[in-house]
C-alpha cells in the first residue's frame, strides 16, 4: 500500500481501534509494560497510532508521538492529556522522519513494521534519530514458529494485507538485521509471533556509550 492508501485504511479504522483498546490491553499490554517500561528522557514513539504505548511509559520521559494518520493522532492526544507522561504529537511519515540526528534518548514502536511500505528505511530513520548510547525498542508481531500456523499465515497472507495492509507473515528479525542495528537482545513469545527487541544505534560504539554516559545528568 502506499502511504495514502494506509492514511485512509486507518481514518477508518481509528474508531473501533479506540473502542477495543480494552481488548488490547488485555493481549499486548504485559508486553508494552515489559519493553517500554524502560524507556528514559526524550522519547520517540513510532507509529503511535491511538497512543496505545503512552500509559506503558515512566511517568518521568518526555513523549513525542507519530503518525500518518490525522485521525489515530486526534485520539492518542486525548489519551496522553489523561496522563502523567509529557509531551505532543505529530503528523509524520516514519520513513522521512523530520528531526535531526541523535534527537531522541529512546525510540520505541509497536506492531508497525508490517505496514510500513518500506519497513528498513523506517527503522534506519529510527536509528539515525536515536542518541548514541540510547536505545531502541520494538514490539512487533510476524511469522509464527509453529509449523500449521505459519502455513495459514502464508496462505493467507496476500488477502490478509489487501484487507489489513498488514504483513503478518514477515520476519521482523529479519527486518531489524537489515537495518544494522544494534541487538541487544531478543524475545519471541505468543508461539513466535511476537517479537520483542531491544536494540542500540548501528554506528554506536564503547567510546559512544561512554561519553554518552558521563555528559547525562546522572553523571
């Protein structure tokens, strides 16, 4: 899909998605809360859609979400104005993200790489905005391990994503490998069609870390 085709899918889509959030935190909200729990100072949240992640974030970060969609943003507002968490949204495309390098101490998405028309160049712009020294973290969803369930996925995955524009059959390590960054670890769970990563910036080194580290704060 292109990003109007998907700009339209999910006008139509933000009601209902608002309407069953208790249906996701009920499925994915133990994963949000383990991943993004660990977020820390200027985040970046990818593809927010209806601010799904922002109740998952420590009170203390400062949030900036994105999104293509108009209509997904107006509802994650509302829902980060109900909250402690700090911050804003705006309307952006994830693969020609309009902030400058090493903007953000942690960039985050959830269950978006499989609708983005060209997932890597959306994880590289993640990469290139993320600190050196922060951390990006993916919840993502794909290709089962079991063997009957990743055969359906297979065979219905053309349908699934002319109705969804949803790649439920991709390969989100895959993804992430191409993109060069940096893993530092990696977690399937749900039968294998979710994935969680925790990952650095491609171009980060010891020395990065380091000098990242004494120039924080903290100290």
């Amino acid at each position: 899909m292109s990003l109007e085709e998907i700009r339209e899918a999910y006008a139509e889509c933000a009601p209902w998605m608002e309407r069953l959030d208790w249906l996701d935190r009920r499925l994915t909200g133990r994963y949000r809360r383990e991943l993004f729990g660990d977020a820390s100072g200027q985040v970046l949240d990818v593809a927010c859609g209806t601010g799904v992640n922002f109740p998952y974030l420590p009170s203390d970060v400062e949030v900036v979400g994105i999104d293509i969609s108009p209509e997904m943003l107006a509802r994650a507002q509302d829902r980060l104005e109900g909250l402690a968490v700090d911050g804003t949204v705006r309307r952006m495309d994830a693969q020609n993200l309009a902030f400058d390098d090493d903007s953000f101490d942690t960039v985050i998405s959830s269950l978006s790489t499989c609708t983005f028309p060209e997932p890597v160049a959306a994880l590289e712009e993640m990469d290139r905005v993320c600190k050196p020294g922060g951390q990006i973290l993916l919840f993502e969803h794909g290709r089962s391990d079991v063997g009957p369930l990743a055969r359906f996925q297979d065979w219905y995955a053309d349908a699934h994503y002319a109705t969804a524009g949803c790649r439920w059959n991709q390969e989100p390590l895959e993804l992430v490998l191409q993109s060069g960054l940096s893993i530092r670890e990696a977690e399937t769970r749900a039968l294998g069609i979710v994935t969680l990563v925790d990952a650095r910036p491609s171009q980060e080194s010891v020395v990065d870390t380091v000098r990242a580290r004494l120039s924080s704060p903290e100290g």
